[in-house]
C-alpha cells in the first residue's frame, strides 16, 4: 500500500528546499512556524500504562476519516483502515508514546490514555533550508544568524541538516542543537546520502561498488567510489545511521544519492549481481523498504530524493528508481 497519494520530488537548492508540494505565501506566517513541531496530546484521561488493546479513529480537522495513517508504537507501525480506524494489541505495563502520523499534517504524540482515541490531525505545510552541518552548529555563523532571522521572517519552518554528506561523512552529537531548534519551533530532517560515500568503502571495501581492472573499489568519473546498492551489509550500514538520527531528534529522514552511479566507466564495475533493471530497481526499493521496516515504528518520516525523469520514464534510467516500486515505502 502507498504510504501517501502523491510523491513529492525533494530538490536541494543552494538557498531554499520546498518540502511540499503546497504555497503558504500571504498566510500567516506565525501559524506556519508553530505548525511545524509535533503536537504533544495530554487529556485527563491519561493513565500511568496503555491498556492491553489500544483503540481509536484518526480524522481531519473537518471529521473527516484519514485512512492509512501510520500508528507507531514501541518499534512497530500500524496503518489505520477505510474508516480511519486502527487497534493494535500491547504488552502489560507498556507505557511509551503512541505517534500519529500521516503526510501532510502535522504529527500528533500521545502519552498512554485509558480511553478509545480520537486523534485529529491538522494540515501541515513545511518550507525548509538546507544548512550544511558546521554551520548548523554554530550559532554564530554569520549565514546560521541569517537563516535564523529568515525563519522568524519568512514563510521558512524547517532545516535539512547533512547527517551523511556527499563525501560520505557522519556527524554525531546533533541531538542537543536539533532539541534546540525543536525548542524554536522547527520541522527538523536528516539529509542522508545513501551510495555516494568516498569514506566507508575505502575503509571497508566489502560495501563497495568493486572495479574488476583493479579488484579495489571502484571510481567514477570525479573519483568518488559508492557503496553497493546489491549488499545487504551496505542497507544495514546505511540504515544504521539513519537510526541515529531518528534517535538523535529529527523528524524526517531524506535519503539523497538513493541510487546506482551515473558518472564514470560503470563497464568496468564487477556487479555483485545481474545488473538489470529489475534487480536494480529491486535493490533499491529492499533498502527502502527495510528502512521503513527500521524506522517507520520509530516515527520518522521518511523521504527519498529522486530524478525528475523517474515521474515519466518507464524504464529505471539504469538507477535503480522506479516511482511505483519505492512509493509504498515513503512519506515524500
């Protein structure tokens, strides 16, 4: 099943990345800001534990049922029916937050209720900048100052930050600046590059794409070598990862570069498996789907950065991308 009714295409630009398809131009600016942050429910109902069948309806602002909402808890995503309804059972004593969540609006966090839920959820609209890492984390960056002036300005309520950059590095200790822009009020995602990693295979050849003139890990055409989107070990490499993040605070996770090369001599490549663009597209869609399996219960989104070709092209443009067979993992 699709997790949305639309695919948005995420683009990176050197000042602003729209990370929906919507325009909040002319509305109020100060309702777009406090709209990107998670809504935390807490009603007198609230019990010390969830009881042993948790049950509710999810809804629009308008009553309306919203069907496939994801339900997360405790690890596990549930998907609510035609009506809007979900029922999940728990283990006694189970008390950590239940999260709503649903693309397009805004994500709703529960603590444990003794009573059926009804959870109604707002539209959400998120407008984002990309901050590359050391900037993000100082303050007093003179382009950090300017972004932050830009978000009480603008219609702006959301930073993608570099977890895993195009070199292939892995920034740690965001949790304490990603509380911080929480506290502001902002939409926080994880920009992960999935294959593109000049770091990891040349530290661990076994997740690398492998040249077969060499036997080392293979280059394209600027030198960059990328893991190997057939290798199991390579998902769980990346996966891990985007564990972290979610871990460390963000709301969403944005796979860049989730993809085969397209620069270089891929002739020269010793594929681990037949390279076709079913097995492509299938390598591509497993990492996707194990990520969903991974994070999806956790309460992330999750999202996937892909060519605009993908949207007509019937074929997989030897990448890997195929809409429909990655769409029923993702978010956006």
């Amino acid at each position: 099943m699709k997790q949305s009714k639309h695919l948005v295409l995420n683009t990176i630009a050197l000042v602003f990345l729209t990370i929906t398809s919507q325009n909040v131009f002319g509305q109020n600016l100060d309702s777009a800001f406090d709209n990107a942050v998670p809504v935390f429910v807490d009603s007198a109902e609230t019990a010390s534990n969830w009881p042993l069948t948790v049950r509710g309806v999810v809804v629009n602002t308008k009553g309306n049922a919203i069907r496939e909402t994801s339900i997360a808890f405790a690890g596990r995503e549930y998907r609510t029916n035609a009506a809007g309804e979900f029922s999940f059972e728990t283990s006694p004593g189970e008390a950590g937050p239940l999260i709503v969540k649903k693309p397009g609006f805004r994500k709703v966090i529960l603590k444990p209720q003794s009573r059926d839920l009804t959870v109604v959820l707002e539209p959400q609209v998120i407008n984002g900048v990309y901050v590359q890492t050391g900037i993000f984390k100082n303050k007093n960056h003179p382009t950090m100052q300017n972004i932050m002036s830009l978000m009480k300005a603008t219609e702006l309520n959301a930073m993608v930050i570099d977890l895993k950059d195009d070199v292939g590095r892995v920034s740690e200790g965001l949790k304490p600046y990603v509380a911080e822009m929480h506290a502001k009020g902002l939409y926080m995602i994880a920009r992960i590059v999935t294959f593109k990693d000049n770091i990891g295979p040349r530290k661990d050849p076994s997740l690398a794409i492998m040249d077969k003139n060499t036997g080392k890990p293979w280059e394209d055409s600027h030198g960059v070598t990328y893991l190997n989107p057939f290798n199991p070990k390579a998902h769980q490499y990346v996966i891990n990862i985007a564990k972290r993040a979610v871990e460390a605070g963000f709301d969403e996770i944005e796979f860049d570069y989730v993809r085969f090369p397209t620069d270089g001599n891929r002739g020269s490549v010793q594929w681990s498996s037949e390279f076709t663009a079913d097995s492509r597209t299938l390598a591509i869609a497993t990492l996707l789907k194990e990520a969903r399996r991974t994070l999806g219960g956790m309460g992330a989104f999750i999202a996937a950065d892909v060519f605009g070709d993908t949207a007509y092209v019937k074929t997989d443009s030897g990448i890997g991308q195929r809409i429909e067979d990655i769409t029923p993992y993702l978010d956006y």
